[in-house]
C-alpha cells in the first residue's frame, strides 16, 4: 500500500513530478493550498466582493465552489452565489443541475439557474436544429461557447455579483493556448490570462480563473474525495464535434510519455503573456458597446448578436440595428455566412 509522504496514512493520490503522495486530508490541504496561492499571486479578489460561481455542477466547479465556501467563512465581507446556465441539451443537464441544488441548499449557498431557453429564447439543441435547417456552418460549441459567456455576464450582473470566478483548469488553460496556435489566434491567447481586466466596461463583469493552476486529475480527485459529484459522469453529446477534444488528447498523451508537459506549457504561456504585456500587444479585449444589445463586445455588434441575427431570433427593430451597424462597418460581413440573409 502507497502511504501519505506526511502523515503515513493510506494514500488516494501520488504526484507524478516529484512522488509525493497524500492522503484525502493532506490532499484536500496541497490543493486548497495552491489555489490560495493562485488568488493571492493574481489578486483576484478583494476584501468586499459578491463572488459569483459558475457552476455547470461537475467536478471543476463543484470543486471551486467548494475551495470559495470555505474561504468565504473566513472573509465575512464575502457574498457567494453559483449560477448554472442550462443550455437545455437533452438528458445532459439533469444530474448536474440536480447535484448543485443538493450542495447549494446543504452548505446555504445562494444559487440562480438561467437558461439559454430564457436569455435566448431557444435551447441548444433547437438552436443546433435550426442552424442546421439555415445551413449555418457553425459547430454546436461555438454557439454553446458564445451564448454562455454572454448568458452569464447577464446573470452575473442581475444578481449583482462583483467578480465572475469559472473553473478553468490547468489543462483547459494549455488546451485553448494550442488551439490558438493552431488557428493563429493571438489575440485570442493574450486573453487567457487568469484574471480579465477590471473596469474595462461598465457591463463586464471581471472573470477570474482560481483553478489556473490545478490539473483536471487534481480537480477531479478533489471532487471525488468530498462527495462533490457522482462518479458516473455523462459527456455531452455535442462533445466529439469539439477540436478541444482532440486536442485534449494529444496533450494527455504527452503527459503521460513526458510528465511535467502541461505545466512546461502553462510556465510558456505565462511567458508569452507577460512578454505580450510588456510590448503593448493588443488582445482586442477593449470592450466597445455592442450596438444591438448593449453588452460588452470586441466589435460594433457583439458575437452573441451576430448568432442570434443569423439564426433570425432577432425583432425587426434589432435586425435594423444590425443592418445599421454593418453599413458603418463594412468589415463586420466576414462575421455573417447566412446566405438568405439580405445584407
Ligand atoms: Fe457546450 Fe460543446 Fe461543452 Fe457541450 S461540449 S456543453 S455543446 S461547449
């Protein structure tokens, strides 16, 4: 039997790099640990600040939000809520959204559940069927990806929560860098910094990334450890149309034949970051006003807009917005592929 480097206790995790082996106390210590460094080292929150968690009620942001209750109890000026947007993907939701009202109402956590349904006014898996009947040529992630940032701004905002934390990990952090080699997106990887810039519209809500540093292993055996998920997890079922997956691949099998791969990215990341930072590189994250609907946006008319105009979700007078700013801004039709659209 493996025994715990510290205490001699039956060990539930051995860390590959350096062979240090705990056990379920001493494990739950190394990572609270780390991501109390993280917050420290990146500043991420304030002595008053209403964290709001996004919460999709697996085992990343079970696990934050369980870090955040407990360091809340020692920050009183604290206010903590989860919010779970349900994109409405048939079957998938069910257990999450149930295993987040369990943990919210046991420990007295404030929670709100939104869905694209709401926000939107269609589901995931109708707007996938209708983009499909337009012959749009988007992947169900890109319009999942969009929607929900923008989903949860809003909501973020409605309850009037002062910093947004997600449970982006290591390995989500290194999948998007590659990502954005490949597709040459460098405004893209100077935005994956772990802390987005406060007070860079009045409508942005700050993002925080407090598990920048913890490893999806990590993560999920934090989760399994204190009950936070049940062991049997469901993949959406729009998954295998995510390069991300592929991607993910790739970089768990370097780890595994060159261990200590994904923190030797994340170390060239932080790099690249701090190199872009020093020559002024602009990431395109200086927010305008989206024209249409007001929120935050890279471009005249934000993401979500363009989406929602292509998929003909729009009333006539935020068509007429849309048609308006894109006489100003002749470069936003690269952004429209809909070919029954008038423009
Ligand atoms: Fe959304 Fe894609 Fe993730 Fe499914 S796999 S939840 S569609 S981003």
């Amino acid at each position: 039997m493996v025994t715990c480097s510290f205490c001699g206790r039956k060990a539930v995790y051995i860390n590959p790099l350096n062979g240090i082996s705990y056990c379920k106390l001493h494990f739950n210590s190394y990572l609270e640990k780390r991501v109390r460094k993280t917050i420290r080292r990146y500043n991420m929150f304030q002595s008053k600040e209403h964290i709001v968690v996004a919460v999709s009620g697996g085992k990343d942001s079970m696990g934050l939000l369980h870090v955040l209750n407990k360091l809340s109890k020692g920050n009183p000026d604290w206010a903590l809520t989860a919010i779970l947007v349900d994109e409405g993907i048939s079957g998938y939701r069910d257990n999450t959204i149930a295993n987040l009202k369990k943990y919210a109402q046991e420990n007295n956590i404030e929670y709100k559940i939104v869905s694209f349904k709401e926000y939107i006014g269609l589901t995931l898996d109708e707007i996938v069927d209708r983009g499909r009947n337009l012959n749009l040529p988007y992947l169900p992630c890109s319009y999942c990806g969009v929607f929900r940032r923008y989903v949860l701004n809003k909501a973020a905002r409605d309850v009037g929560g002062t910093v947004l934390a997600t449970a982006h990990n290591l390995d989500d952090v290194v999948q998007t860098f590659l990502m954005n080699i490949i597709s040459n997106s460098w405004e893209k990887i100077a935005r994956l910094k772990p802390v987005a810039e406060k007070g860079s519209h009045p409508n942005f809500v700050p993002r925080v990334k407090p598990f920048f540093e913890i490893l999806e292993k990590e993560s999920a055996v934090y989760a399994l450890l204190n009950g936070l998920i049940q062991p049997d997890y469901q993949q959406c079922p729009y998954a295998r149309f995510n390069i991300r997956f592929t991607i993910r691949k790739i970089i768990n099998d370097l780890e595994e034949k060159y261990p200590g791969t994904k923190y030797g990215m994340l170390r060239s990341l932080e790099r690249i970051l701090s190199i872009m930072e020093r020559s002024q590189f602009k990431s395109g994250n200086e927010f305008k006003t989206c024209e249409v609907c007001g929120e935050p946006s890279s471009h005249p008319v934000c993401k979500a807009c363009l989406y929602r105009y292509e998929l003909g979700l729009m009333s006539p007078e935020e068509e007429a917005r849309v048609k308006r700013a894109i006489d100003n801004n002749p470069y936003l039709k690269k952004f429209i592929v809909n070919s029954n659209s008038s423009l």
